[in-house]
C-alpha cells in the first residue's frame, strides 16, 4: 500500500506480485480500484499488478475537483508510474480507464510497453447505443435519470448503479458478479465531474499514432460501451488484437475469467516473443 503524490492531492495504490510493471486503470460512475482487484491478481503471476484510486476517486483525495481535467487524470497515471520505479509499464484500462490509458498512450508513448483496454472506447458519449440499449430494456428512466440525479450523494449513486446492473452484465445472478461491488467506496462527485470532462472527448483521429502493441477484450453484451467501440479502436491502432467473449457485458474479467486470463497470458507471451 502507498500515497502517490499529485497536483492538488494523493493518490492511494496498492500493488501484487513482482517483475515488469501493469499500471491498472479502473473507470466507472464513481467506481473505485476494487472493481478490479481482487479480480486481476491473477495477473500477479507474470507481472506487478498496480492499482489506484483515481482521483476523486474511492480513498484517494476528493479535493479541487472541480479543477478536473484529462490532462490531470492522463498525468496522475505518469505519477503512479514513476512511483512504482518503472520506466516503462504495461497499461490495462477498463471502461472510462480506458480513455485514460489511450490519453496517456499518446503523450508519453515512450513510457508504455503495451496497452491492455478492457471493454474500451475511443470517445465518449455514446449515449445513444446506450439509450437505445435501455429503451429495449424497457428501464430509461430508472437507469439513466438515477445516475445522472445521484451526483451529489455516494448512496444513491449504488442504487442507481444496481438499477443499472443489466446494461453491465451478461448474467446479473452469477454469483461472481454479486460480489463485484461489495467493497466499493462509491464517489458521486467523481461520477459527476468523470462526466464533464469527458463530454464530447475523442481520439479517433489519432489512433494510428498508438503503435504500442494492444490488446482489446469486451463482451459482447456490453451496452455501456458497446463492441462497435471497441471495433473502431482495432481498426484505427494498427498493432492491435481484439478478442469478444460471448457470455459478458461491461466485466469479462469477472463473467468469463478462465477465458479472459488465458487471452491475456497468451498475448502477453506472444509479445513478448516479438
């Protein structure tokens, strides 16, 4: 465990196993690093795990959020990074962590030994794939409204994301998936602030300069960030892989482990024999 300094805050990171480092990125409304770990430890077994709270984010500081910008978020990973004493890191993003680690990929592409984005984008809204998607569910105004009228209150914020537990995952009863957010230290703010700053963000345009070798993972029930995003993200880096699991939404990692992890360990040999 450890405090990771930072404009205007601290981080809080914690880290598993040893060797080459993997800087983890969760995303969310609000989420926090325990939508990842315990989950990606597994990974510990070929590499050191870093997780963060992002900022605003779980325990790290919920100070001058206001102040919010994707540069920040894009610097608070170099930090992390240099924290950890790596020169260079593999980068796994997950949702909104994705935008984040493609962000950071572009500035600093001499940092990055390879990029992992799990269920990713390449820019954000895509409200209306996500409209749609709930419109078909029948549940627009219980899931979108309630998130969006929860940004000033961590408590309603976890209800409106449970309401929201079909748009995420494949099977809402799988056992796996009803421990996920058992320990999240849910933030409002950050789910509010998350959202200004990424408001009519993109990289689509400048995809191809990525040439980190990139592993792209998403469920094929993921209407949150739907396949077609992550489609668009495979064909503009050039040097990308994309697997889609057939029985997960928003978490493969959590609905399809056994395949998700051997997809990772196989990649990761593979590029490391390139």
């Amino acid at each position: 465990m450890g405090v990771v300094s930072v404009q205007g805050g601290e981080l809080y990171s914690d880290s598993v196993g040893a060797g080459d480092v993997c800087v983890t990125i969760h995303g969310g409304f609000g989420f926090d690093h325990t939508s990842l770990s315990p989950w990606l430890d597994r990974l510990a077994s070929a590499m050191r795990v870093v997780y963060y709270d992002q900022r605003g984010c779980g325990r790290s500081s919920r100070s001058g959020m206001d102040a919010l910008t994707i540069g920040r978020l894009r610097d608070d990973v170099d930090a992390v990074r240099a924290h950890a004493g790596a020169e260079r890191v593999t980068l796994l993003g997950h949702g909104w962590g994705s935008c984040v680690a493609l962000e950071y990929a572009l500035a600093y592409p001499e940092r990055v030994k390879c990029l992992i984005l799990v269920s990713g984008t390449p820019s954000f809204p895509v409200e209306g794939e996500l409209r749609e998607a709930v419109l078909q569910r029948g549940t627009i105004d219980a899931v979108i409204g309630n998130i969006h009228d929860s940004s000033e209150d961590d408590d309603a914020l976890a209800r409106a994301i449970c309401n929201a537990l079909p748009l995420l995952f494949y099977d809402v009863e799988n056992e796996r998936v009803q421990r996920l957010f058992s320990h999240m230290l849910w933030s409002a703010p950050a789910a509010l602030q998350w959202r200004r700053v990424f408001n009519g963000w993109s990289v689509r345009r400048r995809l191809a300069e990525i040439a980190a070798p990139t592993l792209l993972l998403a469920g094929e029930f993921n209407t949150v960030f739907p396949i077609s995003q992550s489609l668009a993200l495979y064909e503009g880096i050039v040097n990308s892989t994309l697997e889609i699991f057939g029985q997960s939404g928003h978490f493969p990692f959590v609905e399809e482990p056994e395949e998700f992890f051997r997809t990772v360990f196989e990649w990761i040999e593979a590029a490391a024999l390139a």
